[in-house]
DNA sequence: ATGAAAGCGCTAACAG
DNA sequence: CTGTTAGCGCTTTCAT
C-alpha cells in the first residue's frame, strides 16, 4: 500500500474506500503509529498551533483568561505554545521569535511596554505583514489602537463608574495606585480618574497625596504603607489584585480598619474576594470572556477573514460589597 | 553562498569563519529571516517543546507550578505546549496525541484518574517505551508508584500532621472533605487521616459524620452546607484550596463563625489566605519547587540519563494561622 | 572553511 | 479509488 494512500486514510480524505480507511486506521492503532507533525507542517503550512503570551504567569488573571482561550480553540484542534514575558519587553521578544520558529498559526499578546516606553510594536507589524495573524489582548499600543485586532475592558469607564459610585456615597478625596504606570491599561484608569475628579469637581492637585505611582517591586509594600499612614483620602481605588492583597495588608498592619477608617475599590475579581475581611467591592472584568474573544478573533483570521482589523472593547463591572461605605 | 554555510552561521557551527558568520547574521537580521522549524525538527527529530499537562487550568495550583516549569525550562530554550484535561481521561488522552504528533521532546503530566478508576496508564507506557520522556507530577499511579519519573508531596505525612496539631488543641472529633475521592492525592490524604485516628485513638467508625467524600460539582455546595450543619465534629480539614473557600461560605451561611465554632485547617496555600476572615491555618505544598523540580527531572531525561525512575517526594508545611484553636 | 547533495516524513498534484 | 513522484526547508555527511 503507498504511502499516499495511507495518508489519505488516516486524514479522512474523500477519495478512499471505506473498507481501506478501516484497515490502514486499524493497523495504524495496532503498531502505535502516530504522525510526525513536523512533516506535514513542513509540507502544509500550518502547525494548528497558535502562540500565547502572557504577562505575568503569577497573575491569576490568566487562569480565567488562558481558560477562555483553551476552550475555544481545542474545538478547532489548534493548541497552545505557552510564554510569558514577566512584563520583560526583551523576554517577549525572545519568545517572539521562538514561536515564529516553531512555525505558529498565530499570535496572541498583551504587550508590555518598559519604563522607557519601548515595546516590540515593530516586530508584531513585521510578523503581521508576512500573514501571521497577532491579536492584542488586555493591553493595545497607545497611538496605534486601530493598528492590530484587539480585546481590552473600557479601563477609563470601569475607573469613571468607581468614582461615580464612592462619590454617591459621599467621598470627596479620593485616592488611586497606579502600578508600573507606564502601562495602558495604567494609563487609562488613571485617566478615567482625572475625568472622574473633573466631572464631580474633585480636589486632585495634590497628587502625591492621593496618587501612588509606584511600579510593582518589592519596596512597593512600604510605599502602600506610607502612602495610606499619611491619607489625604477617605476612599482608594487600587488598579489590580495584587495592589489590593497589599491594601488589605498595610490597613491591617497600620491597626486601622476597612471601611471604617478607609473605603476601598479593588480591581479584578476572583472568588476570594468574597471572604476577604471585609469583603471587597471591586471593578471586575469580564476575563473569561476576553479570552474566548481573543480566540475567536484569531480563528477569525486563521480562516481567512481579512478585513479591517476589529477592535473589541468589553465593559467592566462594579461588584458592590463590603469595603466600600458612605462617609460618616 | 551555499545553504550549507548559511545554516552552520546561524548555528554557530565551529567549522564557520567569524566574518561569514557576521555578513550571514546580518542579512539574516536585515531579510526579517526566521528559521522554519518544522523543517529543522524534521530533520534533527528535535522539536525543542515538551507538552505540559495540567489537570484543571483554572485552579490557581498552576499559577506557581507553570512559573516553577517555565524558569527551568526557558533558559534551557524549551518551550512548552500547554494542555488541560479537566480532569478527563478521554480529553487527557486526545491531548497527549496530539502532543505526539507535534513531535514534542517529552511530556510533564499530572494524569487524572475518572470514577472507575480508568486513566492513561497504557498510552502513557507506550510513550515512554518509544524513547519519549515521561514526567508524572502530583499524581502518580497507584500500584505502579516506580514505573514512572515523578514529583509527589507526602500527602499521608501532610494531613497527619494536621491532625497531630488539631490533637494537641484538644480536639478528638475531626472531619475532613474528601473532593474527588478517586484521585491519588485524596487516596493519600485520607489514608494520613485513617492512620492519625489510629494512632491519636479517635474515633472515625462513624464516617458519614466525619468523613464527605462527595465530588467536586455544583451540588457540592449545598453538601457541604449540609455536612457542617449536621456537624458531629469540631475541627475539619479540606484537601485542596477550592474546598476550603466552600468551606468558608457555608459555615458563613450558617451563621456559624470559624474558629469559635469550627477549627479549619485547609490545603494548598495562596496569599488569599491571610486575609480571609479568619486568616486560614493551611498545609502548604511547595508548589513553585514542584514546577520546577519536575522540569528539572524531565530535562535530565532530555540529556541523556537514562537509569531507573526517579521518585521525588517533597515535604508540605504546616502554617499556622487564625482557622484553628484549642478546644474550650 | 565552504559547497554539493541527500534525505528527514509527510502531502498533493498528477496519472492511471 | 490508488499509486507514483516531487518537494516542503532544513541539517549533515562527504568532498573539496
């Protein structure tokens, strides 16, 4: 029997007899044959492997997220190269290249971006023109949002609605953590913040006590500390779980007491938000959601779609509990 | 210039002179050349991936595990390919195929096990038996504990010192949750707990009491709930960390308040658990060093050791926080 | 130090 | 419906 023929049994090619595809099929299972994927990758073009890049594989974010993703692509029989850059611009860069090189259908991303500003924006654009598909998640490229497919939150509102919520309750000083500021997701809650102070007339000059811009490391937990000891604020909104976990340490470790002393807003939620004491009131992104979408809009290509690229924003959700009340 | 030299630039072939090798690189550089790996893995039958298999992606066990791999393996140039089973044979096998067929080096996986007792056992062999490495983490086979690598905690030693620390408290009644009862780790478990009654003399003859074996699932809530009311002891212990926070709810919705009215000992550590309410006494397992401890043995294999399985047991930990206390 | 040539295992066009 | 053949892009002898 030729080799071609065994091909086309075991790929349930049309042109084949029942009766031959039962046969090669079966005494493919007897020996334990299995394909080798490098060939017909060599041969077709595709690895029906897609790369996934995450920027910090600690953040539980991803678990939701990498969740979403798995289950709209193993319908599809894509699989996924894992990598993550630990917010390392030239980390993503390396393993850029290396999924590049492992022949990748596709490239999911949420770029990071250094202190500097530099981001690997030029390498995606180049990957892109030679028709791999890149589809940017969490994060886009400030001044080229309609460059790249994309799924973000609206980061601005999500802040804006927060805001609007602790104002109700009667705050008038409000404070905010920005960590690794240089962001865009950073950048736009804190610009949501600024519109927020704005629009309800809020005091905001005086940033330094109100606004901690603080990059994520390990001093920052002495600058949360320092930063609430001497709050001008009655309420802070953090901008994701870890700074929130470091909220409740500090308040904790300063004897003093949320809400009663400090309402806070946190940002992202997952279950242990609920048992958390007090439980907290947070801005909870929909991260299963933008997995899947992430996935979808890189099917989406891989099929052969090729339109102008698609932007898709998600809405935010304030989930009200326990750590956020109306000033005394 | 011929491919040949082409390819030995690029690779940094001894046999290649310093300036060929520059002009290559450059023009490499400068074309936006990238290797095509399935040509390369074609030929030198290797792939540079292992296949990672994790038992659920959304339990946060894998947030510290996968980081624990990917330090190991990224500096060795390995990538992975990231699998879920969700806990199902049938998924975990087509997962494991199609990890075959993408030509991976070798394969960490956590098998799973379903309700009657059927795994992978079989095709996992035959993958080993044609030269590609097997790594078993978590979870090992029972019966078969020494046919394959493997990095385990002591489950049994675990528990029993937990129940060595609540007997020293006073308590005599202890209770424990059993999720997914079919599973290596909770056969382990439970066997650390059958053993500690013995040997502490208390009595578990009542087990419907004391011991709740059901599954993981949607009605576990509402098990739970049930079990802690009917309560007929006063410390319990949870085997992993999605239990405990159940454990948490219930005993909140039943008006009950831990530790004054029930001890809680919970497993599996996350920083969630100092700001619960109360902070949770925990069995820690050094997740981070599992990661890479399983890494590190597979790139072993990849090197060439080829003698008889190695067997890592690692030790949990006892912290002691606020869920437990002396009995009145 | 470089080039020529073969071949890895598969698929697909073409013939029959 | 099946077989023959060529070739994917790379590495690797072997020869020079």
């Amino acid at each position: 029997m030729s080799p071609s023929t065994v091909s086309r049994a075991l790929n349930d090619h049309p042109r084949i007899s029942v009766e031959t595809k039962r046969r090669v099929k079966e005494a493919a299972k007897e020996l334990g044959y299995f394909a080798f994927g490098s060939a017909r990758t060599l041969k077709t073009k595709r690895s029906m492997t897609v790369g996934v890049i995450v920027s910090d594989i600690r953040n539980p974010f991803f678990l939701d997220f990498l969740d979403g993703v798995e289950r709209t692509l193993f319908p599809r029989r894509y699989k996924m190269l894992l990598a993550t850059s630990n917010e390392d611009v030239e980390k993503e860069a390396t393993y850029i290249k290396w999924l590049l090189e492992h022949d990748v259908d596709g490239i999911i991303v949420s770029p990071t971006c250094d202190k500097d500003g530099k981001t690997n924006i030029n390498l995606l654009r180049k990957i892109k023109k030679t028709g791999i598909p890149v589809v940017l998640y969490d994060r886009v490229f400030e001044g080229f949002e309609n460059e790249f497919d994309s799924v973000t939150i609206d980061n601005a509102g999500a802040i804006l609605s927060a805001m609007k919520y602790l104002y109700t309750l009667g705050h008038k000083r409000i404070g905010i953590i920005l960590a690794s500021s240089n962001l865009y997701t950073i950048k736009k809650r804190y610009q949501g913040y600024l519109e927020a102070c704005e629009l309800f007339r809020l005091d905001c000059r005086n940033e330094d006590t109100l606004v901690l811009k603080s990059p994520l490391s390990e001093e920052m937990d002495a600058e949360i500390e320092d930063f609430i000891r001497k709050a001008s604020f009655t309420a802070l909104i953090t901008t994701n779980h870890t700074i929130t976990k470091k909220v409740y340490k500090s308040v904790k470790k300063l004897g003093m007491k949320i809400p009663n002393d400090l309402s806070v807003i946190g940002f992202d939620d997952v279950e242990e938000n609920l048992f958390f004491d007090p439980p907290v009131t947070v801005i909870r992104q929909p991260v299963f959601q933008i997995g899947k979408t992430t996935a979808m809009l890189l099917l989406g290509r891989l099929d052969g779609e090729d339109l102008k690229p698609h932007r898709v924003v998600l809405n935010a959700e304030l989930v009200k509990r326990k750590s956020a009340v109306p000033i005394e």
